[in-house]
C-alpha cells in the first residue's frame, strides 16, 4: 500500500540520553542539519541547463549516429536529475511539503518518467527497515536472490537467474530504466495512491515527449538505438550508484529489532572519495550518515562522517568504509555466496 508519510524515518522521540540523540545533538551543534539553499539553487540550475543542452543537442544532430553520444550524455543527467528528485523527497531542499511535492513529481514524473508516489512509499519502507528480508522491498527476491534463505524459498525467474546472478548483474542493470519506468505506470492502478490523476498526467506527458521527440527527429532504426542506449546507461548510472551502499552488508530479518542507530550503520556502506565522487554518486557515497538523517543536505554528508565515525568508534561500532571498486567487488561476492544453493544438488 502506498504511503504519503515523509521520508525521515529517524525516531522523533528518542530518549535523552541514547546513543543516537547524544550523535544528533552532536550534529546539530556543528549545523549540519540547517538547509543549504544556495547549493541547492545552483545545483538544479546546473542540472536543469544540462537537461536542456542534451536535448538542443539532439535536434540539432539530428539524423546521425553521432547522436548515441548525446544519449550516454542524457543517461548521465537523467541520473543526476534522479538524485535531485531522491533529495527533494527527503525534504533536504524545500521547507514547505507543497513545494516539496511539486517540485519531486516535476523532477521525477516529468523529467525522467519515475513515478514520485510509488518510489518515495518504497524508499521510505527502504530506509525504516535497510537490508531486512521482511520489511526491506530493495533486497525482496523479485528477480535476484539476496541472501541463501531466499535461494532456497526461490521460484521462477529468481531461481533460473540467482545460480549465476553476479556475472548477470551488470547485463540486468540495463534493464532497470525500464523496469522504474513500467513500475511507475503500474503504480497508477493503485487507488491508495496520492494525487494519482496528476502523477499520471506528469507520466505520460514525459512518455509522449519524449517518443515524439525520438520519432520526429530520427528515422526508426536511429530512434530505437538511441532509447536503447540511452535506457540502458540510464540503469547501469543508478544501479553504480546505489548498488554499494548495502548490498554484502549483515542482513536481518522483521523479529531483528536493533536500536536505530545500530540498524542503519551496521547495515550501511560508505564508499570514499573526493568531490567529484561526491557529485557522480549525489552524496550517496555518504550512505552511513544519509541513512541517519535522511533530512539532512547532501553537501552537509561529508562533514557529518568525521562526526559519525568519531561516534561508532566510541561506542565499539563497526563503521565500513571502503573504495568504489571494493564495494562493487563485495556487493557482487554476496549476490555469488547468496546464489550458492541454486548451484549445488537441488534442495528441497
């Protein structure tokens, strides 16, 4: 069922002296929950020429292959303007909920065709419950097997591809703009759904720009490839983008009741690296403190890890840190260990 509840799962009532409020009022002090207006107005100004130039580049191309790089070009802002729309839902940007949803269903439903209703009610559920077989829908066995347990329950499509999921990843990943996209139109069936007509509208309005633009500019053959290339890389930028953040991280299960800041830490990966890390990957890099504090601004992530770290550190905590390609290595020798009884004797 879907949900309008704000995406800040972090307890509101915690008690004085735990160890997460004594990390917040750490955190506070240093300012770092405080909005950061001027960051945000440059960075969906930056975003937002971008979005345009790609696509004044693809008219003016026109009828030529060359036009395949504006699609790689296009992939690359689709996932930015993706990034903006996740911070805009975690109401880093705006104060107010109206501009917040506006301006989430314009980034989202608009611009890249992900529908903000359905993903935000998701990743709300993702962000209460990281990593937890029962309550997590990102590690739900939907075409993949996260963990043993769910390689021996699995049917179907799990079953045929977790055997070698982790040579399959990178080829799946191809596949998630299209997957978001469709997840996005079913949502519309559901009635529980939030300003369902104007999420709609927003959907298809993209859809029909978008084909009508592929089709009136290229012939056939060019239009197809440039979606399919442009698709493609769209859901391979997202899926390096939140792929290291917790898959190969400790898995729980609904009855794996840890206290809040025990759950997002242990559960959480952080992936080092200067600036431009920071901008590629959105601050998610920073995905120890993002899950935190949800609220709190991208740009303000990396000057709360030294905090954070300091904190986990006093407390005997473990706090997992590691490079890009590290983190992709071990996401990938989980999704291997987790398929490992789909390819031994079949069990029943």
């Amino acid at each position: 069922m879907l949900s309008p509840e704000p995406m800040d799962p972090s307890p509101t009532g915690v008690e004085t002296g735990s160890d997460f409020a004594r990390l917040t009022r750490k955190v506070q002090a240093a300012g770092l929950m405080d909005r950061s207006p001027a960051h945000y107005a440059v960075r969906i100004t930056i975003v937002t020429v971008l979005y345009i130039c790609g696509w004044v580049a693809f008219v003016l191309i026109g009828d030529s292959w060359w036009t395949l790089l504006v699609a790689a070009f296009l992939a690359f802002v689709f996932g930015q303007v993706g990034l903006l729309a996740h911070d805009i839902a975690h109401r880093q940007v705006f104060r107010l909920r109206k501009a917040t949803e506006v301006s989430g269903r314009l980034a989202g439903n608009l611009g890249i065709c992900l529908g903000y209703g359905w993903w935000q009610d998701k990743h709300s559920r993702h962000h209460a419950n990281p990593n937890n077989e029962d309550l997590d829908p990102d590690i739900a066995p939907t075409f993949l097997v996260w963990t043993q347990d769910q390689a021996l329950a699995a049917r179907g499509l799990p079953r045929f591809l977790g055997r070698f999921q982790a040579f399959l990843f990178l080829p799946l990943l191809t596949l998630e703009g299209f997957h978001l996209h469709l997840s996005a139109i079913r949502s519309l069936a559901d009635k529980s759904l939030k300003n369902r007509v104007w999420e709609g509208t927003l959907l298809f309005a993209h859809v029909l720009a978008y084909l009508g633009a592929l089709f009136l500019v290229l012939p056939p053959a060019k239009a197809i490839a440039f979606l399919v290339v442009h698709q493609a890389l769209f859901g391979i930028y997202l899926g390096s983008i939140f792929a290291p953040n917790h898959k190969g991280m400790p898995t729980l299960r609904g009855s794996d009741r840890t206290d809040y800041l025990r759950r997002q830490v242990l559960t959480s990966r952080n992936v080092r690296g200067g600036r431009l890390t920071d901008v590629v990957l959105g601050g998610l890099n920073h995905q120890i403190e993002h899950h935190l504090f949800p609220s709190m601004p991208s740009p303000h992530l990396r000057k709360a890890r030294s905090i954070v770290r300091g904190h986990c550190e006093e407390l005997g905590i473990s706090y997992l840190e590691v490079g890009l390609m590290a983190s992709y290595r071990q996401s990938l020798a989980s999704l291997h260990h987790a398929g490992t009884p789909l390819r031994g004797p079949r069990t029943t």
